[in-house]
C-alpha cells in the first residue's frame, strides 16, 4: 500500500515523532525538502520517491516509488553530548520494526541487512549547527519497502517486500519504525541501546577490513561496538582500535576476499 498522509497520521501511535509529517510524491531528496521547511523537534519530511537521494560516502541512493524515505529532524535534550547515538537508535528501531516482517541485522555503522547480508536500510545523519539556536539533526532513512531493487546494479541490496515473499504496508511499517524510534529515545538509556546494537550487529564477531576515504586499509576483527558508536577493531598484531562510523566503507560480511 502506498505511503498516505491521512493513513499515517490515523495510524501513528507517537506522541511527539511525526505528528508535524510532510509527505511528498517526489523531491530532489528529503534532505533538500527539509532545508525549506519550518521544521522542528520530531518533524518527519517524507517522500515516494526521490530524483537525487544522496547516500553515505557520497554515493547516491536509489530510490524509486514502493521505497520509504525520511528525514526525521530531532533538536535532542537527551545525549546532547553524545549525538551519534541518535543514529544508532535510529538503526534499532528500524531492525525492531523490519523483524515484525523478515529477519534482519544491523551491518555497522548503520545498514539493515536481511539474513543472507542483503541491504534493507540506509542511514545517514546530518548535524545543524546554526548559532543561536539549539543544534539538530536530520536523520535520513531510506528503507527498501516495496521497491524493485535491480540485482545487477545493486547486487548487495534487497527488499522488504523481495524477502518476505508479499506486498509490505509501507504506512504500517513507517509508523512502526516512528513508534521504535521514539520509544527508544524515551526509555533506552546509552548502555541499553549499546548493548542491543551489539547484539543485533551482524558486524560484531567478524573479520573486517576498514578502508578510510584516503585509501588506507585496516584489517581485523571487529570486537565489540562502543557507547558512542564506534567500533572496537583488534587487529592482526592483537592491537584495538577505535573507528568512527563517519568516513569508512566496512567490508567482510558477504565473504569476499579482503585480504
Ligand atoms: C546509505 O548510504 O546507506 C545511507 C542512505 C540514506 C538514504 C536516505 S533516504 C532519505 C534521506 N534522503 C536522502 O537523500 N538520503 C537519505
């Protein structure tokens, strides 16, 4: 079923995350359509489709009508200090909602990948710092709903719809994912969504290579996943690191040659 204002708004159980909701059938990407917004805590800026949806590292994501796409905006009071672990909640709550549906994992940082390593959900989340005013971000979610998702040119991504076997209610499943997030800011503290982060990360246990923007590469095992986010990496010489979600691709899990 396709996204619908009047349907969401009657099945959207929040009390605060989406009540100021903007549904459009196409824009450039959702985060262009909320920089022209009067947007505020909670506001949620949605499309069908998008002509030029930017994805993380600069790549484009393809989003084509059947798909969802948000940008959620949240001015936090809580975690001010700590504001990538909005982007980790976000990541639960999206894993808690598309479970209702197939099983799926978190790939770190911040992808939802069906069983067999197959990309459901994107997440990239952009911070506002504008002087005066209380910082915020937007967190763009681009979730593979019901849209056809080309093997050839997207070998790693799925959808919802491709491994549940049928049509997902795209209404339904956004307000799910609206209701988790909120519940999770509400009732989660820093230690619980860590913990159920690590435990629903497909990442963690596994052997990875790390490749950063100016091509340097990092090999090793992903260990655990720390309360700001980051992952824990030992490396070959039995070393740790510590590495930021912001700049890396992670490769591993579909088991390709990474050495
Ligand atoms: C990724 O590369 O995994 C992140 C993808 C994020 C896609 C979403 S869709 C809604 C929002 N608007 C965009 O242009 N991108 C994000």
């Amino acid at each position: 079923m396709i996204l619908n204002k009047e349907t969401i708004k009657n099945k959207l159980k929040t009390k605060l995350i989406g009540k100021d909701f903007h549904l459009f059938d196409s824009v450039t990407s959702t985060f262009d359509a909320s920089d022209t917004l009067p947007v505020s805590n909670g506001t949620v800026v949605c499309a069908k489709e998008q002509t030029c949806g930017r994805g993380r590292l600069g790549r484009d994501w393809v989003s084509q009508i059947g798909g969802i796409y948000f940008s959620l905006i949240l001015s936090p009071q809580k975690y001010a200090e700590n504001l990538q672990i909005y982007t980790a909640i976000c990541a639960i709550a999206v894993q808690r909602a598309i479970s209702e549906y197939v099983p799926c994992f978190i790939k770190w940082p911040n992808d939802i990948v069906s069983q067999n390593g197959k990309k459901l959900c994107g997440i990239l989340t952009k911070s506002k710092f504008c002087e005066g005013k209380t910082p915020y971000i937007n967190v763009g979610i681009g979730i593979n709903a019901n849209n056809s998702v080309s093997s050839s040119a997207l070998p790693y991504a799925s959808s919802v719809k491709e491994c549940a076997n049928r049509e997902i209610d795209e209404n339904a499943l956004l307000c799910d994912v609206l209701f988790e997030i909120e519940k999770c800011i509400e009732f989660g503290d820093a230690k619980k969504i860590t913990d159920e982060f690590s435990k629903v990360c497909i990442t963690v246990g596994r052997m990875v290579k790390i490749l950063s923007p100016d091509g340097e590469s990092i090999r090793g095992k992903c260990i655990s996943i720390d309360a700001d986010g980051s992952a824990i990496i030992e490396k070959d010489d039995k070393s740790l690191m510590k590495v930021n979600s912001g700049e890396v691709s992670v490769r591993g899990i579909y088991g390709e040659d990474y050495v």
